[in-house]
C-alpha cells in the first residue's frame, strides 16, 4: 500500500495505491489499484472522474524518456554540460537577466525550491515566475493587501458548517466535484443551507443554487462593493471587531458614501434584476455564518485584486473571518500552486513568504543560503517574461511541466517569441506538447506516481505525494536536474541534495529563520524530520510550530493580522467608472468571449487527453452561443464556426445553449495542437493584466463570428498518433483527434462543396492513407465503395492478416459513424466472426447491423453510462438519481455528472408524462429528487 495525492486541481485528495505483485512498484505495476484516500481529510476516500482514472494515465506510450540536444538524444552527462555550458556563457555575455525560468503548480514543493534557490541565490536572476500567475496571484495580491501575508485563512470544514455559501466566478460541481459533493451532503444534512452563485453562466453550479446571479462579464467588483455599501446602511458590521482588529473603514465608508452606490444603480451596473441584489444582499446581512468562495471568475481580470480585496471588505466589516463556518476562501487551480508560493515561486517573492521590499529579510535569506549572487528586486511576471523574451532581453528560458504555447494569453505572439529565443530548454513527461516541440533541450521528467515529494493544497494543507513506480528510460526527478546543473555551474556545494526529505527540512528551516512569529509562513515544527517521519508525514495545515505543534486549520479569528501594526487593511475601491459605462463593444468585434475549464480535461490535455474516457463527454472543441444569437445569426448546433481577432483565430463546433447570455459566448481552455488544427483558445486573450497582481484577463475578449464554408465530413480511425504535421498533407478546413480504447478517431472537414469533388481525391486520399504510419505493405488491401446515400459517400479500409489496420469514412456532416463500435473492430481479427464479410460490409457502413447499445452523449465517465441508458431506465420507471445510480452506477463515484442527470430526469420525465397524459387523459407520478 502507498499513499499519495492527487496531481489535478488544489483540492489536494489523497489518493491510496494498492500494488501487485509482491507488494513493490516494478515497470509492470499497471495493475496497480488507485482510489481514493478514506483517512485523507480533504476528500475522505472521494475522488472525481479525473482522479478516477488515474490508473489509465500511468503508462502513456507517449513518454519522453531520453534527453535531447538540438535534435539529437544524448545521454545525462553529456546534457547536464551542455545546459551549465550554455548557461554560464549566457550569463557572462549579457548578464544575469538574461536567464529565466517558467515552473508550474504541477511542480513538488521540493522542485520549486531548488529551482528558486539556483535562480535567485546563485544565479541571480529573479526572472523566475511560474502559471499559477495565471489563476491565483490576484488572490495572493489581495490577501497581501488585506491580511499582510498570502494566507486563506478558512478550511474546507468551514464549507459544512456555513448557513451560506456565496460562490463567485467558480464552478465547482466541474472543477472541485469533491468539494462540491461535501457541499451538497452538507445541504441534505442542513436544509437551511443556502446556495448563491454569482456567474454570467448557467453552469451546472449555478443549476444547483436557491439563487443565482447571472451578472455582466466583470461586474464582481460592482456587486461586492455595492454589498458592503449596503451592510454599512443596514447597520449589520461588526464594529466591535473593525474597531479592534481593522484599519482604513473610515475613509473607506465615506468613499463609499461618495459614490451612491443605491441597489438600483448596482442591480442595473450589474445587469442583474434588482429583486435578485435585494435578496443576496438580504441573506449575506442576515446570516452570520457566511464562506464566499471564490476561483478564476474572479482572479482573472484586469481589476482581480479589487474583486478579491472587495469580497475581503464584506468579511472583515462582518468580522466573519478565520471562524467556523465563515470566512472569505479562494479555490485554488493546481495542486502545488500554494507550495509554488511558499517557496518564492513567483517573480515578486523571494522565498519563504519573504518578498522583495525589505533589504534586511533579503540579508536574511542570502545568510541562510549562503548565496554568492542574491537577487535584490522582483522580476518579471509571466506576461512581462515572455515580453522580454520577444524583444531579446531574455536569452535563455528553462519552462518546467507547463505548456505556454497553450496556456499564455496572446499565445501566438508567445510562440512567436520562444521561437526566436536562442535557448529554449523544456522538462516534461510527454514526447509532444506545443511547448516542448520548438524546445533546443527536452528534459525527460518524473511524472505523478514515480516522483517522491510534498504538494500544499486551498486549505494550507501539506500532503505527501510519494513515488510508487521506478522512473521510466532516462527519466528524472525535476530538483535532480537542477541540482545536477547547480553543480555544473559551480554551485556543488550549496546543492548537495540526496532525497526530497533533504530538500523539504531545508525549505522548512528557512521559513522558521529570524521569523520570531511575524510571518505567518512557518513550519518550524517540520524542519527536524528524519527520512521515516517525512516518508510518513500526514497531511497537515501550516502554520507547524511551537504554537501550533499539529498545525492549525483556521487563523485570524483572533484579530491578529501581518501587517505591521497587527490590524487588517480595508481596501477603497472605486466603482464609479464601472457604473457608469457605457456600450464599450467594439462594433467590428461585437461577441464578448469568455473562456474556462469543462468537467472531465486538465489544463491543456496532455494527461487527461490521453485517457479515451475522458474524451467522451466533450470531445471536440467548441462555442456557446445562445439560442436567440444563433437564430439571429443562423447558425445550427454542431455547425464549424471560425472566432477571430486582431490577435488569432479559433475554429470549434457550436453549441446552442440558454446557459450562455445573449451576446456572449464561451470556450475551453483546454484544446492544442496535438488534438484540433486551431482550437487554442488562448490566442483570442489579449495580453492585459492586473495591474496590481501582473494576472491576465483570461475571461474576457472580443471576438467576431463566422460560420466555416460547409465541406465533407471524414471520420480516419486508425492505432497510431498522427502529427499534426501529417494531417496538413491535406487541405483540411477543420480536425480533431479523439482518443479511443483501441484507436484514435480523426475528425475532419474537407473544404469541398460537390461530392463529386471527393472522387477526384480518392486517389490523393489513398496515396495519403498509404504513407501514414498505421499503414503496412505486406498483405494489406485496401476496400473501397462507392456511393451510397444512407450512409456514407466514400469508404476505405485496409487489412493486414485480418487486423484492421486504417478505415476512413467520408459523407455529409452531420452524419456521425458507430466509433464505439468501430473501436472495437480494432481490439482483434476479423476472421473471428462467422459471417466476417457481412461484418467487414457493416464496417464500411460504419455501423454494425444490429442496434447499437453506445449511442447517446456520455454523461457518467466513471462508468461510462451514456444519455440513451438514461432516458431508457428514467421512461422503465426510475424516477431519482437514487434509482438511477442503483441501476446504472451513474452518479454514484464523483458525483460531476448528477447536474446533467437532473436535467435529463426532467427533460425526460415531462415528455413521458406529456405521452402518458396524451395516451390515457391521466397524470402520471411526477419524477422528482425523492426517491
């Protein structure tokens, strides 16, 4: 039995593996057997569809698992000289800035730490900023402002024992599903629990809440300060506290009282119905034991830190801080983005919780580390990173398990920059990301379940995620290389690292020296651990020290805050020029985009993408719209739509749903190259940020839309993975690559407007399909029919020794094949069947004779029940998500799927009831939640 924690979202489950064999990790472990941590305090053994299916990510074909030199694989030694070499040169040549590196919250604790230390002790470059930039430094921002220190000062216990939980710009049924399943046990077990969600969609959180507050794109800052104006004119403060423990409300309330915010000037600012402000204002007054929670609705925007400070006001004048049940709490993304943090991972700190702004704590820090080279100043946030990269002045960049080309607003200008960069060098686990594809060095790397260190999840709880498989190839843990490097360049001494538990009681000491409990960052108690007690350390929540010896779950409920007289800081903020703005849309760009993440996908898919169930649920990029703008427009659901802006352009499917706002549309973060032909969504963003935190505004842009020319459909199934540079061989409008158990499933348009013009391909097709790599020379033949308007216009396939080796279908969009189905012709030969020519016709049909039982959207990945099963047990008779989890297992794992199960009990129960009452005059047993 192992023990470690999940790498997705801040969560932070612990996750408990079960071995084979004789009980130790060997190369063939697959067998392994993961769920979830029942002793683990964040999940309790729960764990969403994506920390599910963890076991199917464990040995992708698909791993980097040798060093490569500007093309060409070498061996550690021969690499590591190579990076120092190159290193030292640039250095001497241009100056310490000139270096730079770019991590990832995906990174350990223990990975983070040697990287900042090489960087901004010894290197002396500051250059060293990380993607949690990208979703959570508005928070750090404002808690900085607020509290003195980048502390969440509640614990996920306070989300079961609130009367109210007011959920902003956070969709927590997708994105933390076993948080949100606390919650929603919590309300079964309190039925006067109160869900309010403040989002512009209808996300399937919003679905689920008693009020939801569908505000104009980046209005927060409005609504929450508008509240506080509120409170303050309803009398409902704690002035006990704000006198004791509070400074600036004062000047705060009078600004306030300049501003007029009036409930109908915020209700029409907001775009909101001024009876939905009455009520959360109401409820938010009333109920003492209140927790916001907020994510990247809120953080990523150009005034985030005044949405977060705003949010902060409301709980510091209510005194409801740091108690049980109430308290402000951000969701954080990534699993490490706290420990990036702790450790100086972001260009304005330098470790420790020790920032740049006063000489005697940097004095501090090069003491402890002895540091030839300390940094002084902060240095560049990601945005001003890859700037500086584009006009030069970085000449060389170590990214770290993370895809900017992917992630970076104005991404192309990103790809632009790393591609003009005289050295790219690029450690992550996969053979092919956008990043590491225009890298000079590939690092192989350790990947989850082979690398040994620590993660710090939205609660400050610190948890162990230990190795249990042996390193694949060549591959390394992340501080190995860095500590090889470090020694490379001089450095030896200083980095004599032996193990993750070495690195850690160092981190831990430092946070403890001359810290005399004026910074909240202190894990003094964990800095004397042996190798047994850090291989076993439970999860706990720092502060660890003499006051806290077990940690401590909740703080400032005491009043005692890290700013420099002790007392908490409210933030002015004004609102005026949001109130009264105008049409501010650009009439050549008149949709207002906004992006974020869907249920079943992590960041940009080069884990999650990989396992064919979790491609299922959504698996092609796309575009919301609402339904009123498509007619207007007319567009059709399923149709190939092109977004553009000065900045790039973004071709993805169109969905038509009323959960979107009139005049906006939506889109995942999550596509790449390695899986669509222009699907990267973030190349619509551009590059602004907050100008307090350096966040990007990754949820709002301006886009035109276009329907792309109709063209024909294809549907390539094959086994291999082809490059996206094979798939431009063809002139294609559109593809999407969907991994399946046994193949992957292309997706493509072919810009074709006669069918006749397919036939004149056919033999350009076939001389494509020839040069693929799934295809053979020995024995293979290919099957080719001709027209056939029931099904599809052109079919081809090729077998060798009865295995199917490639099979394309070609027809009408629209038209959709059995990929199920013709998945699983792949898994074996096809002499097996009796009637093997009748099943090879049915294969060119794409469609096998008899019913299919796979059709249907997926709902539940976990167990792969899809809508038709659904709506089939619901018409028999099932008449809740009870009876339909006892039936099918839908609903009954992570829980994720129960919103879109609720919908389909409804949609379905009405028009059974419609055709009951039709058949006999009667009214049927409504369908309902109770079971």
């Amino acid at each position: 039995m192992a023990n470690s924690t999940c790498p997705y979202c801040g969560v932070g489950c612990g996750v408990q593996v079960r071995l084979s064999g004789a009980g130790t990790a060997t190369a063939a472990s697959a067998d392994a057997v993961l769920s979830g941590d029942p002793t683990h305090p964040a999940n309790f053994g729960r764990l969403c569809v994506k920390g599910s299916a963890l076991g199917s990510t464990l040995h992708s074909n698909n791993r980097l698992l040798q060093p490569n030199v500007h093309g060409q694989n070498c061996d550690w030694p021969t690499t590591i000289q190579s990076i120092a070499a190159s290193l030292t040169k640039t250095i001497a040549e241009h100056g310490p800035g000139s270096v730079a590196m770019y991590l990832s919250g995906q990174l350990l604790t223990e990975d983070y730490y040697v990287a900042n230390k090489l960087m901004k002790g010894f290197i002396g470059s500051s250059h060293v900023d990380t993607n949690s930039r990208l979703c959570m430094a508005s928070t750090v921002a404002g808690h900085k402002r607020a509290f003195g220190a980048d502390v969440v000062p509640g614990c996920y216990e306070d989300l079961e024992l609130a009367n109210l939980l007011v959920l902003v710009g956070a969709n927590m049924a997708w994105n933390h599903p076993v948080l949100w399943q606390r919650i929603e046990a919590a309300r079964e077990r309190n039925p006067a629990l109160k869900i309010v969600v403040i989002d512009p969609r209808i996300t399937a959180t919003a679905a689920a809440a008693d009020l939801h507050l569908q505000l104009k794109p980046g209005t927060d800052t409005v609504l929450f300060h508008g509240l506080l104006a509120q409170l303050i004119r309803a009398q409902q403060l704690d002035s006990e506290f704000i006198r004791q423990h509070c400074q600036g409300f004062a000047d705060l309330a009078a600004d306030l009282a300049k501003q007029q915010l009036t409930l109908s000037a915020i209700a029409a600012g907001c775009d909101l119905p001024l009876s939905s402000v009455t009520q959360f204002y109401q409820w938010f007054g009333q109920e003492h034991n209140t927790v916001t929670l907020f994510s990247q609705g809120v953080n990523q925007a150009t005034d985030g830190t005044d949405k977060v400070n705003a949010i902060l006001n409301c709980h510091l004048a209510t005194g409801r801080i740091g108690k049980p049940g109430a308290s402000p709490f951000s969701l954080t993304g990534q699993p490490n983005a706290m420990g990036g943090r702790e450790v100086g991972g972001l260009a304005n700190q330098l470790a420790a919780h020790i920032d740049f702004t006063d000489p005697a704590k940097i004095a501090l820090v090069q003491q402890f580390w002895q540091a030839p080279n300390i940094a002084t100043k902060a240095g560049y946030k990601a945005v001003e990173l890859f700037e500086a990269v584009a006009r030069g002045e970085i000449k060389a960049i170590w990214i770290m398990a993370t895809n900017p080309l992917v992630s970076m607003p104005d991404a192309d200008a990103v790809k632009a920059a790393l591609a003009a960069c005289p050295l790219v060098i690029v450690s992550d686990i996969y053979q092919h990301t956008d990043t590491l594809d225009i890298a000079h060095i590939k690092l192989p790397a350790l990947g989850w379940s082979e690398k040994d260190g620590t993660v710090t999840n939205s609660e400050r709880r610190i948890s162990r995620q230990q190795a249990f498989q042996p390193a694949p190839g060549q591959a390394k843990a992340d501080w190995q290389i860095i500590c090889e490097v470090a020694a490379a360049m001089g450095f030896a001494g200083q980095f004599t690292f032996a193990n993750a538990a070495e690195i850690f009681a160092e981190h831990a000491a430092l946070s403890a020296f001359h810290n005399d409990g004026n910074r909240a960052f202190d894990l003094s108690g964990l800095s004397t651990l042996s190798a047994a007690q850090y291989q076993n350390l439970a999860p706990t929540q720092w502060p660890v020290n003499a006051e806290n010896p077990a940690g401590r779950q909740r703080l400032f409920a005491d009043g005692r805050f890290y700013t420099p007289n002790g007392r908490a800081n409210f933030i002015a903020i004004d609102v005026r020029a949001l109130l009264q703005e105008k049409a501010t849309i650009d009439s050549n760009k008149p949709w207002l985009l906004n992006s974020g993440r869907i249920r079943d996908q992590w960041h940009s898919m080069t884990r999650t993408g990989a396992v064919p169930a979790l491609m299922q649920h959504r698996s092609e990029p796309f575009v919301v719209m609402h339904p009123a703008d498509a007619a207007a427009e007319g567009l059709r659901d399923g149709q190939l739509v092109q977004l553009t802006n000065l900045l790039g352009a973004m071709r993805a499917r169109l969905e038509i749903s009323e959960a979107q706002r009139r005049g906006e549309l939506f889109v995942p973060m999550h596509w790449t190259a390695q899986f669509s032909q222009q699907a990267r969504c973030d190349v619509l963003f551009a590059a602004n940020v907050d100008p307090v935190s350096g966040q990007p505004a990754l949820k709002l842009s301006q886009v035109t839309l276009e329907a792309v020319p109709a063209g024909l459909a294809l549907w390539l199934f094959c086994p291999q993975i082809l490059s996206p540079q094979q798939l431009a061989l063809l002139p294609l409008a559109y593809w999407a690559r969907v991994p399946l158990n046994h193949c992957q499933v292309y997706r493509m348009v072919l810009p074709l407007q006669h069918k006749a013009d397919l036939f004149q391909l056919r033999a350009e097709l076939l001389q494509w399909l020839a040069q693929l790599p799934c295809s053979t020379t020995a024995a293979a033949t290919a099957t080719v029919e001709s027209t056939d308007e029931r099904a599809f216009d052109y079919r081809a396939a090729a077998l060798s020794d009865n295995q199917l080796q490639w099979l394309l279908l070609c027809g009408a969009d629209g038209i959709a094949p059995d990929e199920a189905w013709l998945d699983s012709c792949f898994a074996g030969a096809l002499t097996v069947e009796t009637r093997a020519v009748e099943r090879r016709r049915q294969l060119l049909q794409g469609r096998p004779a008899e019913a299919s039982t796979a059709s249907g959207a997926l709902i539940c990945s976990c167990f792969q029940v899809r809508s038709s099963s659904i709506e089939q047990a619901i018409i028999a008779g099932a008449q809740c998500t009870k009876s339909l989890g006892e039936q099918l297992r839908c609903g009954t794992n992570c829980g994720s799927c129960l919103p879109e199960i609720r919908a389909l009990l409804a949609k379905t129960g009405a028009k059974t009831a419609a055709k009951t009452v039709a058949a006999t005059g009667t009214t049927p047993i409504q369908i309902s939640e109770v079971a």
